[in-house]
C-alpha cells in the first residue's frame, strides 16, 4: 500500500502533524494532488543540527508522498552571503542523505520581485519611506497600542516610482529610503504595520554582481519565492506563525497580479530543534569562529553538521535523533545525552574495534620469551561478522592504560593489582607480581608493571576457558604501537540553557570543552584509517580520525563515551 493511502488509526499515529496535514490535502485533491518543497536555508553560515531538523521535514515529506524538494538560497541580504556557504550547504545535505530536484535561488527571481514591488506601488499599496529606521521602529507603536502613519504614507504614486527607481542606483545611499507596504497601521498583528520590502544595499550580491543596489526583505521574497516555485507547503519553525498572515497576504496580491494558479502554498510550522549546553543562534556561532573561540565551523564541539560529521557523528545517528524527538507544536530544550545515546547506538552497529592506549605505562611479561611476538586475531566488530578480523601483535613488553593498575587496591578492583588475574583482550591470562609488582620514578610515579602469563591460555585455546574474577583489558605491543594525538570533547558550554542566560554567551563557554592528549598508542592498523571512518576504542568510546590527521600524525577525535557519564558527573 502506498503511503498516500494510508487511513488506519495506528498508521495516523505514526504520521507527524505535518505530515497528517499533507496527507490530508492531497486527499482533498489541493493542488492538483501534488507535493512540492523546498528548503531555503540563507548562505550566510553554515548550518546546524536544528536546519538538519527542518531538512529531515522538507526532504522527508517529499520522499514520503511521492513529491519533490528544491534547494533554494534565500540570498537577499549580500552583506552576510558568499559561495562558501552554499557550497558547504549542499555538501552538509548531501552527507545527511538527502537529494534536491532543483536548485534555486532568491536571486533567481529579483526581476520578479522588482515587477512585482512596481506593481503594488502602482495599485497604490506600497510607498517609499524616507525616514530613519529608529523613526520607523517608534511611529509602528506596541502590541497593544495601535502604530501612527509615517509622512510618506501618501506621497503620490509617480513619486514613489521615481523615488524606488532611484534606490536601485550606485548613488543611492543605504537607510535613507525603504519600500513599505500600505497595509494596517492597527494591526495587532505588529507585522502588519506597513512593513518594509525594500532596503539599498551597497555591497556586491554573490551572484547578482552589482546589477542591484536594492534587495527585497525576507517576508517579501521568500513567499512569492515559493509561488514562483510551485511550492506547494511552506513548512517552517514556530517564529514564522506571525508572519503567516502577511505570508498569505502577498501571496493575494501576486496571485491578484499573476492570475490564480491551480496551488497554492501552505505555510506550516512546527518546533525548532534546541539542545542543552550549546546554542542555535547562527550570530552567536559565527562569532565564536570569527573570535577563534572555536576552531572553525566545523570545530568537533560545534553543534554544525560540518563539526559534527567531524567530530565522528553518523548522517544516521543524527536523522535517528531528529526522528525520536518528533515534531510538535510546542518548543522544548532537548538533552544533549539524548543525541549521544542515538549516536552511540548507531556507531555501535558500524565502528570498527581497536586498541589504543591513552595514558600508557609499560606492561612486563616477564616469563615471556623477549625476542618473541604473536599475531593474535582481533573480531573487528562482534555486531556484524561481515566485518571480518584483523591482527595485533603480542610481545613481551606491552602499554596498558594507567589506570587499570593500582599498587594498593581494594577488593573491588578487578584490574591488575599484587597477586590479581586479568585477561588481556585477545591473548592471555596475566597475574601481577606481588614481591615486585612495579617501578615507579622519583616521584612515586609508577613507570613498569610486572606480571607473569599463563601460556595455556590464549585466546582460542581450551585454557581460555579458565575462570578469574579480574576484568579483561586492552593492551598494545610496545614494539609497534604507533604513538598519536587524540583529541576529547566535553559540552562547549558550561551551563544547560546558555541562549536564556542574560550573561554574554563568551562568558559561559567551557574551559575544559578540549583536552588533548599527546602521548597516546593505537595499532599500526590505524594507519589505515581516514576521516569518516568509526572506530571504538575498546573500552574506552567511539572515535575518529580528524581531517588533519596524516600516516607521520595520527589525530583522533573522541565521538563519544561508550556510557552516558556527564549525567552521573553532573547530577
């Protein structure tokens, strides 16, 4: 059965609100039983896990009803906008899994947009203004207090087309005049109090070049946008509500203009995606790059698509993520916790296992041979045998992690201690020394630990099977561990909600949000690897190689913990 077909009650339940109204309209026959959208990001940063939110929506519900989805750039404001941007857009979309139909851009239809400004000048319902901005702000009144006329409001309409002429010119000077639309001074609806249409900007469009000199605002090219597309749902987040009304406003004028055209679009919102110790607020991101607070848009503690897919995130993870916490009508602040838990559960299906050693000390095997090694077979993931195997290598002198070794342990510790069995992972079973069960420098720092292996006990072997109530750990050949850089991250904010701080957001970034570790081991296998491949490391969390990592400087960034432990550390 088709999905436009669905009619059961548990199928409905399965649809977003959104999704229910789509359903609903093509049922109805609106729109000539067609679906259209598009996704209009502005190429004026780069795009963040709440846009991936909206992409998933506009992309989805196209895919899911048998439509289509355009691109479109709404590039009507030169001075933020430039070709990186939209280039690394497209490849952020593409890498989450989704294909437009068409790109378009506002640009596109700025012929269109200035015909149309002319027209509505010409019925007598927008006019240019020449007043200040902060004169405008102050004559549109409150919520409940109904706003003044501005002076211009009636100049007469050879007048205004002259004047709208002369804002598109190189000598125009920017804030001197705007285009208003003539609607209702009372409105409640603050939108529609002769809103602006049309400011002079002197700055070269990324694609216009300097043809224009006047670029039409957002409320006014981004529905007729939609018209000129053939969109036929405007789906977009809940600031938008307001702006509904004067959405189809304009979309009465130009259909009074164009003639009706057999759709029309539907503007529809749903709740924006925030998550907790970080902020969505495009200006507030830019500026940590711009200040090198960050290491760039695709800095790994970024909540953009870039630095996530960096720091080693899955396209699927994410789109699971999105998926769980739905779509509503009501704006929530999401735990963080919850996008790593879908990570995690992703890349627990996919990662590769490894070894590495991330606060090494030196592990003596004792009765082991010193000119001998072993190639021992390590289960690259035990979640897919597909996966296959791979070697490490056994030696006499191995690193271990350091805190899997404690002089003076109580019961509980199930590492290495005096006289404790452990399994090392893939190989034997060790017990430590107990007359002499380190060496430590003059600090009392210990160096080497000393430990004798069970030679009948390797992996594999009938002796594996024996019984010890240690742990098993992870090791590395000290002849061939291969020494790297590794990168972990914590939240890049210190508190949970930082966007409803009144505190300069700067002041509320955590210090300890990157630490890194220089004198880490993994296996000479990672030398294999490349950025956007998932590793675990075992016992350890996810990682992955960065995108400035080389054979010669092996850098890894921490994806993730295997356990959820900022909420235990944090409660």
């Amino acid at each position: 059965m088709e999905e436009k077909n669905i009619t059961t009650s548990e199928e409905k339940k399965s649809l977003s609100f959104v999704e229910q109204m789509v359903k609903e309209d093509l049922e109805a026959g609106k729109n000539g039983g067609r679906i259209q959208t598009r996704f209009p990001p502005e190429p004026n940063g780069y795009i963040h896990i709440g846009h991936a939110k909206a992409i998933c929506m506009d992309f989805g519900i196209a895919e899911k009803f048998g439509g289509i989805c355009n691109l479109r750039f709404d590039d009507t404001n030169p001075t933020k906008e430039n070709t990186e941007y939209v280039e690394n857009i497209m490849s952020d979309i593409k890498w989450l899994g989704f294909h437009w139909e068409n790109v378009y851009y506002a640009s596109d239809y700025f012929e269109k947009l200035w015909d149309f400004a002319i027209w509505l000048i010409q019925k007598g319902l927008a006019y240019v203004d020449e007043q200040t901005s902060e004169q405008i702000a102050e004559q549109k009144g409150t919520p409940t207090q109904p706003g003044r006329p501005s002076p211009f409001r009636d100049r007469p309409i050879e007048e205004n087309l002259r004047l709208f002429q002369q804002m598109n010119t190189a000598e125009a000077v920017e804030g001197s005049m705007v285009l208003r639309a003539k609607l209702d001074m009372a409105n409640p609806n603050m939108h529609f109090r002769d809103p602006i249409i049309y400011r002079i900007i002197q700055i070269p469009h990324h694609r216009t070049g300097t043809k224009w000199h006047c670029y039409p605002m957002y409320d006014f090219a981004h529905g007729q946008s939609d018209y000129f597309e053939g969109v036929t749902h405007s789906v977009c987040t809940l600031e938008f509500v307001p702006h509904r009304p004067l959405y189809d406003k304009f979309i009465d004028f130009l259909t009074e203009k164009e003639g009706a055209a057999e759709y029309r679009p539907r503007q529809i919102e749903f709740n924006r995606l925030n998550l907790t110790y970080t902020v969505m607020s495009k200006r507030k991101l830019k500026a940590l790059v711009d200040e090198q607070l960050v290491n760039g848009w695709d800095d790994p503690r970024m909540p953009t698509v870039c630095g996530m897919r960096r720091r080693g995130y899955s396209s699927q993870s994410i789109r699971n993520f999105i998926d769980s916490i739905g779509y509503t009508k009501f704006d929530a602040l999401n735990d963080y916790a919850l996008l790593e838990a879908s990570v995690r559960d992703d890349l627990n299906k996919k990662a590769c296992r490894v070894s590495a050693v991330l606060d090494p000390i030196k592990l003596v095997i004792t009765n082991y041979p010193e000119d001998k090694t072993e190639e021992m077979v390590a289960v690259n993931n035990p979640e897919n045998e597909a996966d296959g195997t791979h070697q490490i290598t056994f030696s006499r002198e191995l690193w271990i992690e350091r805190d899997d070794f404690m002089e003076e342990a109580e019961k509980k510790f199930m590492r290495l201690a005096p006289g404790k069995e452990v399994r090392l992972k893939n190989g034997y079973i060790i017990k430590c020394d107990e007359q002499h069960p380190c060496d430590k420098d003059a600090n009392g720092r210990v160096t080497t630990v000393y430990a004798t292996y069970d030679p009948e006990t390797r992996s594999g072997m009938p002796g594996a099977d024996r019984k010890i109530k240690g742990k098993t750990l992870h090791w590395l050949s000290c002849k061939d561990a291969v020494p790297a850089e590794v990168r972990l991250y914590d939240r890049l904010f210190s508190i949970e909600n930082p966007g409803a701080d009144e505190r300069d957001f700067r002041e509320l970034l955590n210090p300890q949000s990157l630490t890194v570790l220089s004198n880490c081991y993994v296996e000479p296998y990672l030398k294999e690897k490349k950025a956007g491949d998932f590793l675990q490391f075992q016992r350890i969390g996810y990682f992955t190689p960065d995108l400035d990592s080389t054979p010669d400087h092996l850098i890894f960034n921490k994806t993730v913990g295997l356990k959820d432990t900022w909420a235990k550390q944090n409660k």
